[in-house]
C-alpha cells in the first residue's frame, strides 16, 4: 500500500510543477489577497470631510475648530460653509458632517453657563454615522477638558484596553484574512484534483490500476498538505511585514493547527472534484461555498453571537468558525492549546469528516 501511495503522492507533485498556473495560485494568489484585502478591509476611518459654520469668529471658536483638525480623522473643507449649501454638501458627499457654532459661542464658555455647539451628520451610512458622532463627541470632551481643566463628573471612568490598546482593526481583519484564503486557496487546489483527471483521460488509467480509492484520495491529499503549509507562511510573513500584525502566542501551536485547518480545506475540496465533472465547475462550486461563507457568516466581519439563530447553527458547521477563533486567540491574545482544544478538537473532527465523505463519494463513483 505505502508504495501505490507514494507513487500516487509522486504523480501529483509532478503534476503540479508542470502545470504553471497552478503554481500561480500557490505563489502570487496568497500576497495578492493579502495585499488588496488586508488594505481595503478596515474600520479605521480617516479624513473626514467636515465643513463649519462659525458664527461667533473668535479665538476660541477657532480653537474649537483645530482641535478638530489635530489628528488624522477630521479634515475640514478649506472654505466657508453657507446654510444654504449644508443638505447639497451631503447630497455629492462633498462633507459628512458640519459643525455650527453660534455667535454667543465665546460668551457661554463662562462658569455656570453651558455653550451649545451643533453637529449635522450625514448618517445614510449608520456605521459611518455612529463612529464620526461618537469620535466628535470625544473631541469636543477634550476641547471642554482642556478649557476648564477638568469635566465635572459624579464618577471618573479609566478605560483600560486589553491586546489591542490602539484599536487598530486591521490587527483583527489580518488574521482573518489568513483563514479565508487558506480555505479558499487549498480547496481550490484540490477541487480541481480529480477534475482535471476526468477531463485529460487519465482517470480512467487510475482506476484500472490496482488501488484504492483512499489511496487515490489520499495521494493527492499529501502534496497538497506541504503546499498549504507553504501558503500558510506566506500569508503569515506577509501579515507581519505589510501589517505589523502581532504574535503573542505559540508559533508553534499555530502552526500545527493551521496544518489541521489546511487538512479540513483540501479535504473539503476533494469532496466537491468528486462531485464535479469540469474543473470550471469545481472552481465556481469552490468559490462560492469559501468566500461568502466566510466572510458572512464565520465571525470575520460580524459576531456570531449577533446573528439570527439560524445562522448560528448554521456558522457552526463552517470550519473557518473554529479557526478564527484559533488565530485570533493565538496572534492577539497569546491563549495555548488549554483554552483551544475544543475549537481545535472539533475543527480536526470536521477534517476527518469531509475526508470519509469524499473516499465514499469516489467508491461510489468507482463503482
């Protein structure tokens, strides 16, 4: 048996050496993604154009406005705002927001009186709104602290931010970012394994040899395997160069369950070239039951926990569920395998699982 599987295992790599766009997929398609995706998906906002209307055109208005202006987030229009103009402003999305600062601005800013400023958002994107209401909520509590010295409160409030202190989202995104195209890239490779033998006529010489139908699956699991690993430290080194993205925990560990991950992705892929007769068709089935997936409903973007219950259930029988879990937990938090091992056990159960699915879908055929 160990000689039939080796050969197997020889063929496949000959097989994809000499097949260059293969080779495309394994190299260039990982960076690219992470490169494109890893700089497009963000909730950091920056340069928010706002306009202003200042009424009162004192010292401390224009205090007010540059505190404003002092980091990256806001960025004023460079003009005079009208009202006039302020619904035209949000209508071409020219600004998002607009402060208005009345004329008695300078002479409210005493003890005992409370200065009233107004905000116009545009919240047709309620995201988008909620962060520039809430970011400018913050700016105006500076501004007030540093004209009065302090905000009488009946209790101080000390946020302390835990693995993330400067709330970068891409640190969250990244790692993300790694189980999707794992996923994508690996049962991409595979789900075309045994389509491409249908469609050159090689099939048939497989399946007058003397093996078995796990050795076939088998065989062409194994080559597939190294070449995840491979794309696995691809994607990790990029994250950390491109992206400076954290590793607190075992490299080691993560290793080892990506290897688990990149098992339950080709295994997955196998189950669909059994299932598909082209490989265009394997690639299309491919696609869409990695990507949407993913990033709807495994925790990439949005908490399972927020979802309808249906699509938790649902999330739950998705392998990239677990394995965020696992990345984030290990890149961010530096957890070990004694806070992991659920998620772990069960993302290799799930391997296991699509592995016997596809032996017995390809004996079938066999048959």
């Amino acid at each position: 048996m160990r000689r039939r599987l080796l050969a197997i295992v020889r063929k496949e790599f000959t097989h994809i050496f000499r097949d260059w766009r293969t080779l495309l997929i394994i190299i260039l398609m990982p960076i690219l993604m992470i490169v494109l995706y890893g700089y497009a998906i963000t909730l950091d906002m920056r340069n928010i154009a706002f306009g202003v209307i200042d009424d009162a055109r004192t010292p401390e208005s224009r205090a007010l406005v540059e505190a404003f202006t002092e980091n990256g987030f806001f960025k004023p229009l460079g003009r005079e705002v009208n009202r006039q103009e302020i619904e035209q402003l949000f209508m071409r999305r020219d600004a998002l927001m607009v402060i208005v600062i009345p004329r008695e601005f300078s002479r409210e800013l005493q003890p005992g009186k409370r200065a009233r400023v107004q905000l116009l958002i545009d919240a047709s994107d309620s995201n988008v709104g909620t962060f520039v209401s809430n970011y400018a909520e913050q700016v105006l509590q500076l501004y007030n602290r540093r004209l009065n010295g302090s905000i009488p409160l009946l209790y101080d409030i000390a946020p302390r931010i835990f693995y993330n202190p400067d709330m970068n989202s891409t640190y969250f995104f990244v790692p993300g970012l790694v189980a999707l195209i794992l996923m994508l890239i690996s049962a991409l490779l595979t789900s075309i394994a045994i389509t491409r033998e249908k469609e050159t006529g090689t099939l048939e010489q497989i399946l007058v040899s003397p093996v078995h139908s796990r050795e076939i699956i088998l065989g062409k699991v194994f080559p597939y395997i190294l070449l995840g690993l491979m794309n696995a430290a691809i994607i990790l080194i990029s994250a950390r160069l491109l992206f400076n993205v954290p590793m607190r925990g075992s490299l080691l560990l993560l290793g080892m369950l990506s290897l688990v991950y990149v098992f339950v992705a080709l295994s997955f892929g196998l189950m669909i070239s059994t299932v598909a007769k082209t490989q265009l068709v394997a690639m299309f089935m491919t696609l869409m039951a990695t990507i949407l997936p993913t990033i709807m409903l495994s925790g990439f973007i949005f908490p399972v926990s927020s979802m309808p219950e249906p699509l938790q259930y649902l999330a739950r029988i998705l392998p990239a569920t677990y394995f965020l879990i696992i990345i984030r937990g290990i890149m961010l938090k530096g957890v070990g395998l004694a806070e992991l091992w659920p998620d772990s056990l069960i993302l290799t159960g799930l391997g296991f699982f699509l592995v016997v699915i596809a032996i017995r879908r390809f004996r079938m055929r066999l048959e």
